[in-house]
C-alpha cells in the first residue's frame, strides 16, 4: 500500500523530509500551510527567477535500459490505489518508471489542506521479467505518472478516467470512450523558435482526497522548463463528456539567452495517418483499413462568431498553418467527427470511440492565433498533429500570464455549429481524368439549418482558394439521406510546390448555413 505521514508535519520537519526526498525546491516553509494554487504560484515565480535545473529522472539505470515487453510486464497492482481502503469514489494507481517513462515527478497527497508526501513500496508491483533491474530489493518504487480511476460506465466498477504520464502530458474519456488524443500543460516553440522545440515537465503533483460524494477531483501540478515555469489546478469532473477545468499561471524565466518564440497554450496532440480525404498513406502500406485516426479535424469557434473546419491531413513533411483571431476565441479542438464503425474497420482499436477535446476559454483570452502543426507519420504509433493557442503578447519575464479554460473530452455528442457542418471530405476524382494541377473535392453538409429549407429552396456554395488556385467550377446537390447536401468543388493549383488555402460554405440569399470548410492541400 501507499505510505504516507499519518500526522501534519511542523514547518521545519517538512522541509527535513523534502531534503531528504532530494525536493529542496519544493521546501515550503515560507508558505502558508493550507496548500492552494496560490501556494502553488509563488513557488512556481520562485523558480522562474532561477536557472533551470533538469527533471528528476529514475536513478536505476537498468530501469531506463529495459526492453518495450520486460516493461510492459511491471504492473501495479490495483488493491495498492489509493483511496480502495477508505471506499472513496476515486482511486489512484500509478505507473513505474522506466524505459522511455524516465521522469520522477514528487507526488503528494492533500488532506484537509496539509500537504503529505506520497511514497509507494516496490511491493505496490509486480515485476514480472523486470524483476532483475531491480534485484528484488526493498524500498520505494521509481514513479513516473498515475492515472485517476472512477466508476465511468458501470458503478460497480472503477474504470481508467485519466493519466498523467511523461512531460506535462495529459489525457482523459468520458463514458463509452477509448483513449485518443492527448493535451498538454504547454508548449513551447513548437515551430519557428531558434533553440528548437522544448518540452516542459510536470515536476510534482498534488491530488486532494477526495469526499466520500465528490464529484470530482482537484488535481495541482508544477510545470518546469527551461524558459518556463507555471502553477496548474485541474478539476477533472467524469461524465458522458469528461471535462477538466484547468487554470494557470505561466512565468517565462528570466535571464534566459534564448527569449521563448512561440508559447501555445492549451495544446492538444493528435494522430492522422489517413482517412477519406487522403487514403494514398494507408492503400501505400497495403492497409485494409479505410481510415486510421484519432482526430480527423481541427473544429474552431472565432470570437467573431464564424465556425470553421479543416480536416487534417498526412503530409509529406513538417506543414503549418494558423487562424488569425484578432476578436479572440471563444473555442477549439481536435475532433473526431467520425463515429463510424464502418469507417474504420478495426475493432481493436476501435477509433470511432475515441473522443474529440474542446478547449472553451474561460474570461477573455484577447487576440492571438490557432497555429496548426501536421507532419508525416509513416504508422498510427506517432502523433503527428498539434493544435494550440498563441497569444498575441507573451509576458515579460517573471510576469504572470493567467489562463484560465474547460476542456471536454467528448464523445458522440460533440460540440457542433448551430446551423450545419461537415460530415466528411473526399479528395479525388470520379470518371473524369483530372488534367495536370487539377484537384477535386467532394464536401458533405448535414444539420439543423438544411433540414429547415423549403422543398424548393437549394442552397448555393461560396468558394474560394486563395492566389494560388483557379475555381473551375462549384456545385451542391441533394444527397439521397433527406436534407443532407454536397458540395463538389473543381480546381485548378497554379504551383505545386505552393500550399492552397480552400474555403467554402454553404449559403441561401443572404443567410449563411453551414460552417465554413477551411482546407489546407500542401506542396508537394
């Protein structure tokens, strides 16, 4: 089982305890002893105004050299969680360090405010073939992450809600739901920054015990960086539609050579191999499948009110586009719009139950841009999708910048325009051999403001591609299944080693229907 002090320390005996845990950082004992987020952010300020110092990382470094299967074989065991013995709706359960998991973080418990170091016995696990790299000796085990267990779908049963593992990485389901996609606390230079993409971890974590009729869970994290420190609050809340209300307070450090050029924020990652609009990387591969995916687009809501939908794609190389949002955001996501069985043909993996993550902005987050970043995966192993959000103005250094969102992970009630939006892209021709540069797309539009049009009435398409294409020609016909509709859409791409930026939407005199379809062809 878990061990844990069973009494408050005095101010002095826990910083004893959090030197000899090798957590001088965390030493708080010029702060207040009820523990809070503002607790959390003078320590997080505290360190932006220091040099970096690297991760705590697993000090068995026959750990860190195991193979992917001896890894695999070390598993907690579930009458160790915490919180089985008191019968409280949440538990914990925690996954050893090792292999590529090589990041500690300290962990600690939070009871009636008094902060309470986490230690977990080796004999918390089974070690199965790793049993060698540790020699069967006694002690703590090395952790790298936990993740929150609550009974989702079934109450008699605890299922996996969510996990923290790995940098500041996060993911969660609602009920009926399989893991997809996965947030971040925060990304830094993902593109264009001069000393490369960094990852911030979470260093240490403190989870509050939860009441016996708690609905949800606070979960605090510290955020660590080499340019950037940051105070997080996650209220994770299980439901059809899992949310996580997340505030943070984020600090550039000071006194850094290099000065942070992009910092997304609310990030989420993603994986698109292939799907109806690009098949060409799965029939390559001689894939059965028809699409392979956790997300198939990036869904927006401007503060300007438009809606906008860009599928995603598998390019060739690293490819990036942004929406500027001078009026601000009011939400975003990576999506996965399709819940088709039939769409994806793998049982095992079961795509068409992972969610889609909505980002909802709490207060006014101001203007900035959603930078999109989509480079080539060869299998479904790699994510290669990220979405975030860029602020107009970063702080300067030791300067807070607040944040405060919800994020839903969603399932088959998702977010969706009020009017009507895409239900799928097709790329590719029909019986018509395409002429060199040309390229055709196949749009459907399904929703509320097609279904209320009169008999008569169609609604007309409004197209456009930007200075490197040529619309050809524009059409909408009636699908066979009631009101839905199609937009066909012929062009002609001037360079191809040019992106093409395409826009189309549905439109009856002068009411707009439908989202707008916002399609990004990369150069070849």
């Amino acid at each position: 089982m878990l061990t844990q002090p069973l009494l408050p320390y005095p101010l002095l005996l826990r910083c004893l305890v959090a030197a000899l845990l090798a957590t001088p950082a965390l030493c708080l004992a010029a702060l207040p002893a009820a523990f809070d987020l503002d607790t959390l952010t003078q320590e997080a300020r505290r360190l932006a105004a220091q040099p970096w110092q690297p991760p705590r990382a697993v000090g068995n470094a026959r750990l860190a050299a195991l193979s992917y299967d001896d890894y695999r074989d070390i598993r907690f065991k579930p009458a160790a969680s915490l919180w089985r013995a008191e019968g409280l709706p949440f538990e914990l359960q925690f996954f050893h360090a090792g292999r590529g998991n090589t990041l500690t973080p300290r962990l600690h418990e939070i009871v009636d405010g008094e902060v309470r170091p986490l230690a977990l016995p080796r004999s918390a696990f089974s070690y199965g073939r790793a049993a060698a790299a540790i020699n069967g000796a006694a002690g703590n085990a090395e952790v790298a992450g936990f993740r929150v267990h609550y009974p989702l779908n079934d109450p008699a049963y605890k299922d996996e809600l969510a996990v923290f593992l790995g940098a500041s990485y996060l993911r969660a389901i609602g009920a009926g739901q399989h893991y997809g996609l996965s947030a971040r606390g925060i990304a830094v230079d993902t593109v264009g920054g001069a000393a490369g993409e960094e990852f911030p971890a979470f260093t240490a974590f403190w989870v509050e015990r939860p009441a016996r009729d708690a609905r949800e869970l606070a979960i605090y994290a510290l955020l660590e960086g080499p340019r950037v420190t940051g105070a997080y609050r996650i209220k994770l809340r299980p439901g059809t539609a899992t949310e996580m209300d997340v505030e943070a307070r984020v600090y550039a450090r000071t006194g850094v050579a290099t000065p942070i050029a992009t910092l997304g924020l609310a990030p989420l990652t993603s994986m698109f191999m292939g799907g109806e609009n690009q098949p060409g990387p799965l029939q390559a591969l001689g894939d059965f499948r028809p699409e392979v995916h956790d997300s198939d687009g990036l869904q927006i809501e401007g503060g300007d009110g438009e809606w906008l939908w860009r599928p995603l794609v598998n390019p060739g190389g690293a490819f990036v586009t942004s929406f500027a949002m001078p009026r601000g955001v009011r939400g975003y996501g990576l999506m996965q719009r399709d819940r088709a069985f039939a769409s994806y043909q793998d049982p095992e993996a079961g795509y068409e139950r992972r969610p889609g993550a909505w980002v909802v902005p709490r207060g006014d987050w101001g203007a900035g841009r959603i930078e999109l970043l989509q480079f080539h995966t060869p299998d479904e192993t790699n994510d290669n999708v990220v979405a975030y959000w860029v602020p107009a103005a970063l702080p300067a250094p030791g300067e807070p910048l607040a944040l405060a969102y919800t994020l839903r992970w969603q399932g088959d009630a998702q977010q969706r325009p009020p009017g009507a939006w895409v239900t799928q892209s097709r790329a590719g021709r029909s019986h018509e051999t395409p002429r060199p540069g040309e390229l055709q797309f196949n749009v459907d539009f399904t929703g509320p403001a097609l279904a209320a049009l009169k008999p008569d009435a169609e609604p007309e398409p409004v197209v456009s591609g930007g200075d490197n294409a040529r619309i050809l020609f524009s059409t909408v016909s009636r699908l066979p299944q009631g009101t839905d509709r199609r937009m066909t859409i012929k062009l002609q791409r001037h360079d191809a080693t040019r992106p093409v930026e395409l826009r189309a939407f549905l439109r009856h005199g002068t009411e707009v229907l439908s989202e707008t379809w916002t399609y990004a062809v990369p150069p070849q």
